[in-house]
C-alpha cells in the first residue's frame, strides 16, 4: 500500500511541490462534476470505472473525494500550486454543506 506524502495532485521533485499533471486535471474535474451535480458515489463510481487509483493499491471511496473538494491547498494556500479558483472551492463546500 502506497504513502501519500502530498495530496491527490501533486508530487515532490527537487524539494519543491509541483503538480502532477495527470492527477491534478482529475482534481479539476472532480471539482466540475461535483458542482455540477454528481454525487460522491456517482464520482467514486465513475473514477472506479476508468481504473484510476487514487493511490498504489488503493481504490477510489466517497472519503477521498469529501477530502479533495474540502482542501484548501488546491486554491494555492500554503505554497502548493493553484488548481481550482477560490470560488469552486467555495461552490463545492456549500453545496456539501447544503445537502439534507
């Protein structure tokens, strides 16, 4: 089982945080779908579909998802780079927050 050091999206190299490409467009499209309507079981759902492990051996879970539309680095706080505006961060923690 793998150890994730930097959150979904972004990686280490030469001692600074970058992005990792790949992972840091799913983050922005988790974002869209997110707000856009889907569920977090329908997320979990479609990631699991497509064979994209969040991590080494670890499958998708509604969890991992809570956690990545919840983190405020994605918006560029604490010196990682920006994936996502401060306004879907926003959009997406209102609409968790709003849910019956």
């Amino acid at each position: 089982m793998g150890n994730r050091k930097q959150p979904f999206g972004y990686k280490m190299a030469l001692g600074e945080i970058v992005i990792q490409e790949a992972e840091a467009k799913l983050v922005q499209e988790i974002f869209r779908r997110y707000i856009a309507g889907e569920s977090l079981n329908e997320l979990t759902e479609a990631l699991r579909q497509q064979d994209i492990p969040y991590d080494e051996g670890r499958l998708w879970n509604k969890n991992m998802i809570a956690r990545i539309l919840a983190d405020t680095r994605y918006t560029g706080e604490k010196g990682y780079p920006k994936l996502i505006d401060e306004e879907q961060l926003i959009a997406a923690n209102e609409k968790r927050s709003n849910k019956p």
